[in-house]
C-alpha cells in the first residue's frame, strides 16, 4: 500500500487526514481507497483519538475519481458498479457512521465524489477560494457517493436538480448561504480553525456526539414517532455513561466538565 497518499498527523486528542496527491487535485484511485480505509481504522482503534479533520494538500481538496485510472479496455464496457460497491459506498458509510465528529477542511475545489466527501462530514469548513463541483453531467454520469441523497437535504430540491444537471461550480460563500457547510473561513485561516474545532471536539462527549450522529442520520427516514423512540433509548444509553454524570456535576459545581468519550 502507498502511504504517502493519505498522510496522518496525531495531534493532541485528534488526528489530521490529508490526502495527498496534489498533482491531480487529490484525485482517488485504488491506492487512496486503501490508505484512507487504513488511516480510518487506525483512527477508530485509537482511544485517544476523539475528533478528526480531513483535509486535502496543496490547491485542492479533492477531484473525486482519477479519470485517468479509469480501466477502458477495448472491446468491453466499465463496469463502473465495482469501484462503487467496493470503494466510495463503504467509505461514504464509513464517514456517517464513525464514531467520531469529523471535521471536513475543504482547502481547495471539492470536485465530482470528492464535493460529496465533504458533504458526508459531520461539519465542513470550506477556504473563502474553494469552489463544490457536481462535475459528473460532464462526464455523462449521475451524482454518486452520496450526491442525490446529500444535495437535495442540503441545498433543497431545485438547487439540487440544476447543480446536478449543469455541473455548475459553487462558491464557498454561496454553499455557506445555501446551508450545504457550516462556515466559509478566510484561506489564510482555514487550518488554525479546523484545528481549534477538532481540538474543542475532542474534549465534548465524543461518546454523546457519536450517537448525535446515529439520531440525525436515522432520522433522514424515521417518523416523529420512531424518532422519539430512538432519542430515548440513546438517552438510557448516554444516562448511564461517566460523561453525562460529570456534565451534571460539572454545571452544578459550577466548574467546567473533563469528559473521557465513551458510552
Ligand atoms: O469509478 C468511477 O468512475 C465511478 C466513481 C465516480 C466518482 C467521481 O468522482 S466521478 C467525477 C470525477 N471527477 C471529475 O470529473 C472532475 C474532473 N476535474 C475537473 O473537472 C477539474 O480538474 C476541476 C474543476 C476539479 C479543477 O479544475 P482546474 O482548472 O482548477 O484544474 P485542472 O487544470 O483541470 O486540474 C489540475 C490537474 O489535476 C490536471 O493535471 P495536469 O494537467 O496539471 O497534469 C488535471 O488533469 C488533474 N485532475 C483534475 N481532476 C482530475 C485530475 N486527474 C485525474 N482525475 C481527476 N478527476
């Protein structure tokens, strides 16, 4: 496996997640499907990480599929399903379900699946210059990683339709103005604020944060009903763990709280 297109910095309760492979815009091909599932994991297996930022090196954050990777062989058709079942649809689940906040720093343009990437992190940053591209009518293609499903919740139906259908870049002010990230930072400023969000993540209740998570996706396809039924049974799980007792006693102590994560 080649490391080096994923880097990984441990920092202090956190780790940073950089695909690296700036001369084509952080494109993925099979070398960066393993070296990410493997910084993940690692990620995951690590008690003491509680928070992540993903991020991509140099002017991009990421350029979705390496076109030139891309199997043509004459005579037969891509069977284009592969990738898809084995590489991006695992990692999109990955991202949702991993039991950590993650903090996407969107550096650079966010093209094709890597636009839909950052749309699976649980809190997206993006440079004042960075540009979201559903670049794939250009290449007679559907949104996939996730893109019908994120775009539409994200920016609503008609700005999902025609962003889709003209494969138009948006800015990272317009995406901000539109709901679809959190927050547009000045590009001189993105990392220290990534940082500073990852660093205050990893002190909350990751563990009540991991379950925000699991209530907020559930919730795309639950009704009232079955939703309130969830909250309840997270809370008898979240009741029981060491972080809210020391929430409690932390306000009524009036000091602040030292959470340890887990259920
Ligand atoms: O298996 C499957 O295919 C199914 C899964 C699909 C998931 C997908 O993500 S499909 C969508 C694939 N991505 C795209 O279609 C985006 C293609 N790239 C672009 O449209 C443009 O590069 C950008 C709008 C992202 C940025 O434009 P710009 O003008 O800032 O940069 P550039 O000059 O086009 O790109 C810079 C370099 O990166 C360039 O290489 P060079 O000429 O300097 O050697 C370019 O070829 C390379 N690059 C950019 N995107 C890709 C790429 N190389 C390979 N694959 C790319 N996707």
């Amino acid at each position: 496996m080649n490391k080096d297109v994923v880097l990984t910095e441990i920092r202090d309760g956190y780790r940073v997640i950089t695909l690296n492979r700036p001369d084509s815009l952080n494109a993925f091909d099979a070398s960066v499907h393993a070296a990410l599932g493997a910084a993940l994991s690692d990620a995951e297996a690590d008690k003491a990480c509680r928070a992540l930022i993903l991020t991509g090196s140099g002017r991009g954050f990421c350029a979705g599929q390496d076109l030139s990777a891309v199997a043509f062989v004459p005579g037969q058709k891509p069977d284009l399903t592969i990738t898809l079942d084995q590489n991006y649809n695992p990692l999109i689940r990955r991202l949702r379900k991993l039991p950590l906040p993650i903090v996407c720093a969107v550096n650079g343009v966010a093209a094709g699946g890597g636009a839909n990437i950052a749309f699976a992190c649980d809190i997206v940053l993006a440079a004042r210059s960075a540009k979201f591209i559903q670049a794939f009518a250009k290449i007679a293609l559907v949104p996939d990683c996730g893109g019908t499903w994120f775009l539409p919740r994200l920016a609503g139906s008609a700005r999902a339709r025609a962003l889709s259908m003209l494969a138009e870049p948006v800015s990272a002010e317009q995406a901000e103005a539109w709901g679809m990230i959190w927050k547009v930072i000045d590009d001189a400023n993105l990392m220290a604020e990534a940082h500073r969000l990852a660093s205050h993540l990893a002190k909350q209740p990751t563990g009540a944060l991991a379950l925000t998570k699991r209530a907020l996706d559930a919730s795309e396809n639950n009704t009232l009903d079955q939703q309130l039924d969830l909250e309840r049974d997270l809370q008898g799980v979240l009741g029981r763990a060491p972080d809210f007792s020391e929430g409690v006693n932390a306000f009524l102590q009036k000091r602040a709280p030292r959470f340890v994560g887990g259920m």
